[in-house]
C-alpha cells in the first residue's frame, strides 16, 4: 500500500509519465520495472533484437500470462461456484480466458492503442489484443507477483468488465452446442468449406455453411476455420430456435432418407442350413419303420425303372415275411420244467422248421 502511494508520488517527474499513467489506469498498479510493460506491448511483427541479437517481442510474456491467468482464474471461479462441478468449472474458465473475450478486454480497456506493431495486424481479428492482454498479466506477475495479478482480475476485471454469472451459463461454443443437437436427434449434419480466399491485406478468410440432410443453414466468415465454423454454426442455432418451419423441414428430409435406407430387401437369400446331416425326424423315422408306403411314379418314368422299383419292393416284401419266422418261444412258458438241453433242442427245431 505505502509503495504504490510512492509510486503515485513519483509520477509527475516520470520521462513516460503517460505511459505509466495509462498503464496504471490499465492494471490498477504503477509500474516499477517499465521494461516489462514495454516489452508486453510489443508484437511481434516489430523487427527489433536485443543486444545479443535475439528477437524481442511480447510472446514469452504471452506464455507467462496464460499459464497465470488459468489458474487465477480458475480459483475464482471455484471460489464463487462452491457446489458445481469440474466440469461446469472448466467451461467457465475456459470462456472467461479464450481468445474472443480478452480480445474484446483488450479493445474495452485500451491495451490495443498502446500496443507497437507494423499495423498490418490490426485490419482483422488477429487475436492480437488478446495477446497483449496476456503478456500485460505475465508483466504485472514479474512485476509485482501473483498477488498483485489476482487483485487485478478480480477488481478491474470481473468487478467491472465481466458478469462472471453471465459469463458462466452463456452458450459461447455454438459448434459444440450444434453438434450436440444433431447427434440427440440423429440428424446428418456437417460443415462444408466454400470457399477459402485471402483479404486486401493478404490475410485468409475461410468461408463454411452448415448443412443438416443436405439442406443448407446458416453461413460463416472468419480468419480462422474455426471462427468460420463458430459463425455458420451460430447463425443455424438463432434458426433452429426462431424458425419451426426450418425444424420441420430438416426431420422431413431426414424421415425421407430413414425411410429410403429401411426398405426390405426382396428375394432374401435362405439363412437355414442344410440339415442333411442331422438325425431324421420323427416322421422320417415312421417312414423308414413302415413295411409298406406309397411312392409317387412319373408318368415318364421307364418301364425299366419300374421294373426295377417292382423287384424291390418284391425283395422287401421276402425281407418282411422271413423276419415273420423269426424265433417263437411263446410256447415256452415258465412254468413248464425242461432242461437246458430240452430248451436248445426245442429252439433249433423252430428255428429250421420248413
């Protein structure tokens, strides 16, 4: 407290006394190694070396800067959601800390008016405030340390800037949300690049649309694939919410192609097997046990052929009666008392009897 009223003091007679002042205005504290600042302010697009020759540029704050800024971010946010979960956590932080919204920090506070580059940077969304954004927190850290850098984020930042509730259940990932939408209701969805050109700066622009069952939705523009996806896909939500109409008109054409994909197949080839093999059925059995069955003849059939089945069925019927001969011991009953010899004897002479 008593060095930043010092460094307050000692303002006026500073050489970038406008500087530390709009730095000060900036991160709330006044700067006491200026070099860090300068050095976070500079893009990389400034051809400019050290005194051994490497290049100095505003990227390894950048580095330092991320890796603060997630996780003092990420304690303010457990902090202030005491009963979410890891997931919900992460999706907060994750919005507050992306490049679109430090962006847009950036341009809101001031950073980009102080920021050296060679001006090309600055005619499409770069990213390049955002950059700044960050390597100005890994400044503020070397600067005046982790402390410093919470009170930052949380008085300048989400005490004035950001809504940290709002930002928490806004939908900013409509690609994720889109696709989400279309897997729920198995609806055929992709994004399609149409065209991918460069601006009057040299700087690409990728154009994507978004088509569910080949109707075509909403469009997007960006520097980025990304951007350009997030855009056609945000466009599609605003019609799928506002429009029943195009709702309708998706399921339709999806019913249509469901419908197409579950017509049956005709002449279905046989599943069974040949069973050939397997042990006859019951009536196989019938038929292989009665003496006599009938068998259909063709007309066409040879007179051989049916001489030959007459034959057959002459030898079956031969089979049939000498099976009818067969030994009969009915005549022995158990109560008759004969010897071994007398049971033999009568046996055989059944048996050979013309």
């Amino acid at each position: 407290m008593l060095n930043n009223i010092v460094d307050r003091i000692k303002l006026p007679f500073r050489k970038e006394k406008e500087l530390y002042l709009s730095l000060y205005h900036i991160i709330g504290f006044i700067p006491h190694n200026i070099d860090y600042y300068k050095t976070a302010l500079l893009h990389k697009s400034i051809a400019r070396r050290n005194a051994k020759g490497k290049p100095v540029n505003n990227e390894r704050l950048e580095f330092l800067g991320d890796a603060i800024l997630d996780a003092i971010v990420g304690d303010i946010v457990y902090e202030h959601f005491p009963y979410k979960r890891e997931g919900f956590l992460t999706n907060t932080r994750s919005k507050i800390v992306q490049r679109d919204t430090l962006n847009r920090l950036a341009k809101e506070m001031g950073i980009n008016q102080l920021i050296l580059s060679n001006g090309h940077s600055s005619s499409h969304n770069s990213y390049m405030g955002g950059n700044a954004f960050e390597a100005l927190v890994g400044a503020l850290y070397l600067d005046h340390g982790y402390n410093a850098c919470m009170e930052f984020m949380r008085k300048q930042i989400l005490g004035e800037l950001i809504n940290i509730d709002k930002v928490a259940y806004k939908e900013v990932n409509f690609k994720s949300k889109l696709i989400e939408w279309s897997q729920k209701n198995k609806v055929n969805m992709e994004f399609r690049l149409i065209e991918h050109e460069k601006d009057k700066q040299g700087s690409p622009t990728f154009h994507f649309q978004v088509f569910m069952e080949e109707i075509a939705c909403g469009e997007g523009r960006g520097y980025s694939k990304k951007e350009g996806q997030q855009e056609a896909a945000k466009l599609t939500l605003q019609r799928l919410r506002r429009e029943p109409q195009f709702i309708e008109e998706i399921f339709s054409a999806k019913a249509n192609r469901t419908k197409m994909e579950e017509e049956p197949v005709l002449n279905v080839p046989e599943t069974s097997q040949d069973m050939s093999f397997i042990v006859s059925s019951d009536t196989e059995k019938e038929k292989q046990e009665t003496p006599f069955y009938t068998e259909v003849f063709d007309e066409k059939t040879s007179a051989a052929d049916n001489k030959k089945t007459k034959e057959n069925a002459s030898f079956q019927q031969e089979e049939e009666d000498s099976k009818a001969d067969e030994f009969d011991l009915s005549g022995i009953s158990h109560s008759q008392k004969m010897d071994k010899e007398s049971i033999i004897a009568a046996a055989e002479s059944q048996a050979f009897k013309k």
